[in-house]
C-alpha cells in the first residue's frame, strides 16, 4: 500500500465514521449522514463476520466510485465552460453579423 493509498482510505473512514473534520470526498458536498439503523448495522456486522473480506472489497468499491464521481464532476464543469465559451461565441458572432439577412431559401447559394 501506498502513502497515496493509506492517506485515501484514512480519509474515506472519517467521512463515513462522521468526524466533525470531515470533508467531502467530491467537490462542493457536504456528507450528510443518516442515524445509524441498528438492526441493518447488526446484520451488516453479521455479513462482515461471515465475510471478513467483504470489508476490504466495499472499502475499496466506495474509494474508487468517489474518485470516479470526483472526474466525472470536474468533466461536466469543463464541458459547461466550453459549452459557455461556444454560446457567447456564437451570441459575439450574430451581433457582429446581425445586419446581414440571408436572402430566403437560396439566399447565398447563388
């Protein structure tokens, strides 16, 4: 494991275990965390018991899916900047040409 590794999955324990420092994991969240159902914490204890590997497997599962939402956030927020960029583009583009009419159906093919 790595320092990289260790420091992601110290992070991911105190968000889930509610610490007052935590932080979310993706970009403009806050974690809002639920009271603690006791009887699907006893089965989920149960299911950790029976499957003492499952705790390694959900960790990792929950680690990689945040760092997957965290990528795909920052795409959308580069695609809703580019996709500003182009509509005042084009918006600069037909104030520059609002002057010009086309002509009808063939305007400018002949």
């Amino acid at each position: 494991m790595t320092n990289e590794e260790r420091d992601l999955i110290e992070k991911f324990f105190a968000r889930v275990g509610g610490s007052p420092q935590g932080f979310g994991s993706v970009p403009g969240t806050q974690p809002a965390l639920s009271p603690i159902d006791p009887q699907a914490d006893q089965l989920i204890a149960q299911g950790f018991q029976k499957y003492p590997e499952a705790r390694y497997r959900i960790t990792q599962m929950a680690v990689v899916q945040e760092a997957a939402l965290v990528q795909a956030q920052n795409r959308i927020q580069q695609l809703q900047f580019q996709l500003q960029q182009a509509q005042q583009a084009l918006q600069t583009a037909q104030q520059q040409g609002g002057g010009q009419k086309s002509g009808g159906f063939f305007g400018g093919l002949f």
